[in-house]
C-alpha cells in the first residue's frame, strides 16, 4: 500500500469522523466499509493488498493498548467473573454450539463438511465493539455495559486464536483433535502473554516517573505498545493478551501516582488520534477486501449464519448473566447485540487465505465469513444507537 493511498484514506476517514461530529449516532464503521467497497471498483485502489500481518502486527496492537489503557480498572474488578467468562468458556462454547449448527443446516444451502463448519464458527466468535461502546455509553450512559462488551472483546481475542490455530492444525496435519494439549496450549498461551504484558506494563509505569517530557513518555508508550506484543509473539505466547495486559497495568500504575492528570494528558491526545486513525484505514481496507468475496449464491446461507451466531450469543450472554449477575432482558439483550465482528475476524480470514492450503473448502469459508462479518458490521452499527435508546434510555443508567 503506498503512502498516497493511506494519506487519501486518512482523508476520507477525517471526512467521515467530522460528519459525525455533527450527528447524532452516525454509522461511521458502515460507512467506511461501504465505501471501501466503493474504493475497490477503482483502479488506482484495485492493487491494495490487506495482508495479515498488516491487521495483526500493526492495526490491531495499537487498538487494542487504547482500549486497555483507556478501560476502567474499576469496571473490571466489579464485573471480572462475568468478562472473563464471556471471553473464555463462552467463546468455546460460542464455537462449538456454532460450529455444529452451522454443519447441520448447511445441507440445505451448500455443503460444508464438519471440520469447515467448526472453522467458520472459530473465525466469527470474536467481538470487536471498537464503535459501538461510545453508542452504548453516549445512548444510555451506562459504562458498566460498555465496560462489559469492551473488555469482553480485549481478553476474547487471544481465546480465539488458539481455537483457530488449533482447527486449522487438525485440518492440516489430519489428526483427531486432544482435548487437553488444546487446554494446556491455551493455558500456556494466554498466561504466558499475560505474564509478560504485566511484566512489561510496570516497567515502563516505573521508567515513565524518570522522565519530565512528554515526548518521551509517549516514545515509551510505543514501545510498550508492540514491543510488548513482538515479545510476547517470538516467545510463542499471546501477543494480544500481552498488549491488553501493559495497557492495564501502565492504567492501574497511573491511578496510583498524585501525577496522575499529568502523565495520561501527555498520553492521551496522541492516542486518541491514533485510535480515530487506525480505525479508518481499517474499516475502508475491510470494504475494500471484501468485495473480492462477495457471492450472491452464498448470501442465503450467510444470513442464516449471522442469525444463529446472534441468537446463540444471547443465549450465552443470558446464562452468563444469570451465574454472576442476574439483569434484565434489557441489558442481555443489549450486550449481546454490541458484539458485533471485525478486525479480529478479518485478520482470522487472511490468515486461512494466506496460508494457502491445498483444502478444498477455504475459498468457501473465506467467501461466507467475509459476508457475516459484513452483515455484522453493517446491521450492528447501524442499529446500536436506536436500539440502545430504547431498551435502556439515560434513565434507566
């Protein structure tokens, strides 16, 4: 991607953001992705490559430090049972609850053998409420929601990468999948970039007291960022739960110093706008890849697949609930509704096409996780707000 495309993309999505400056809920991830289908159909945008490295290596770490950093302590500790079980057991179950569905009903629109279906189920389960938790809290104003479906989605990630890594390696290698070597990678996984997220998270809260510039606190920031994340990747552990991890512990370490004011103004306006700016690359690269895969003759049985992952994320929401923190339909409901699919997903995507196996069935799956993600992002954003609203106006909050 040359630099004239990104800054022409950074235009467009400066454009799009003032727009909704101006505007009440405006949709702003589905319009990106609309028009980066748009940008597709033009030549000078046509050899635009989206690689997986380019989502996972530098898009998603900086996303995901800003969440981190910016999410409330506070939040997490009260609703720590219920966001680490979403994330957890509930994407397991997510998986496999849509995984066999999926495989069941697709006899009736193309077939899809088991171990494609538990593949698909493996790309859609992880939330990416990168645009609707504002929605959520400027709607209702209630940040315990949006403090759930945004951690969720933090932690919920490196769940899914293990889940994938571990279907792909049975599709390649043809080997009955071993329960507990996927219990004992996912342990050694997930622990092992948490380790090294909070190792790392508190160093740099220490170093950061040794410096007066604010350049330079945000030099280090950086380097916290994705030198976190590359650490924790050549150890072979998860670079995303190490980068969710810093991010909370440099917030958590902030909260404990009188300077505290000082240190995130220096960290926050230089943030915010790499945040507005990775999300609009990513969404207009979103548009513009999945024009290449959009098939009408596979539309019927995407539909009926996006239905399914809704329904059967409110069921697990529900029961969730009901163990740790009996609410209202209301707030399932709503919560249940803001995990919407993105740049996790996508980046699962490439890395299925990019690997290019001999596996008769990954155009397929590639074709039809495009098109949910696409349905997610489009009906999702663009209801948030009303439906937010509605079941729980700022009275309720």
């Amino acid at each position: 991607m040359s630099m004239e495309q990104i800054i022409i993309l950074l235009l467009i999505g400066y454009i799009i953001y003032s727009i909704d400056k101006e505007k009440d809920f405006f949709p702003v991830p589905t319009i990106l992705v609309l028009i980066g289908i748009v940008l597709a159909l033009i030549p000078f945008f046509d050899n635009i490559k989206v690689t997986e490295n380019m989502i996972y290596q530098i898009l998603l770490p900086g996303l995901l430090f800003v969440s981190a950093y910016q999410f409330s302590i506070k939040i997490f500790r009260k609703n720590m049972a219920s966001i680490l079980t979403l994330a957890t057991v509930g994407i397991i179950v997510n998986v496999l609850v849509l995984g066999v569905l999926t495989w069941a009903f697709s006899f009736i629109f193309i077939s899809v053998s088991f171990i494609g279906a538990m593949l698909i189920a493996s790309i859609l389960t992880p939330t990416d409420p990168v645009s609707v938790v504002p929605i959520i809290e400027k709607a209702t104003n209630n940040k315990r929601i949006a403090g759930i479906v945004d951690g969720e989605s933090m932690l919920n990630d490196g769940t899914s990468i293990v889940i994938f890594t571990s279907v792909i390696s049975i599709i390649t290698s043809k080997q009955t999948p071993n329960v507990w070597q996927f219990i004992g990678e996912f342990l050694l996984i997930s622990f092992g970039g948490t380790a090294i997220g909070i190792f790392c998270g508190y160093l740099v809260s220490k170093i950061v007291h040794y410096s007066h510039h604010q350049q330079y606190q945000i030099m280090l920031s950086i380097i916290l960022c994705y030198g976190s994340f590359m650490l924790a990747e050549r150890l072979h552990v998860s670079g995303v739960l190490a980068v969710v991890a810093s991010g909370m512990v440099l917030s958590f370490e902030y909260q404990r110093t009188i300077k505290e004011e000082q240190f995130r103004n220096s960290l926050n306006g230089f943030w915010e706008v790499v945040e507005l700016s990775i999300q609009a690359i990513l969404f207009l690269l979103i548009g513009i890849q999945v024009a290449d895969y959009l098939k009408i003759e596979y539309l019927p049985f995407s539909i009926l697949i996006y239905i399914l992952m809704i329904a059967i994320r409110f069921l697990i929401v529900f029961a969730v609930g009901e163990i740790f923190h009996p609410r209202s339909w209301r707030y399932i409901s709503l919560i249940s509704w803001a995990g919407l699919k993105g740049s996790m997903s996508v980046f699962l995507i490439l890395t299925l096409h990019a690997r290019g196996m001999n596996w008769q069935e990954t155009d397929l799956v590639v074709s039809i996780t495009f098109m949910v993600v696409l349905l997610s992002l489009v009906v999702q954003s663009l209801t948030m707000a009303p439906l937010s609203k509605k079941l729980l106006g700022k009275h309720d909050s």
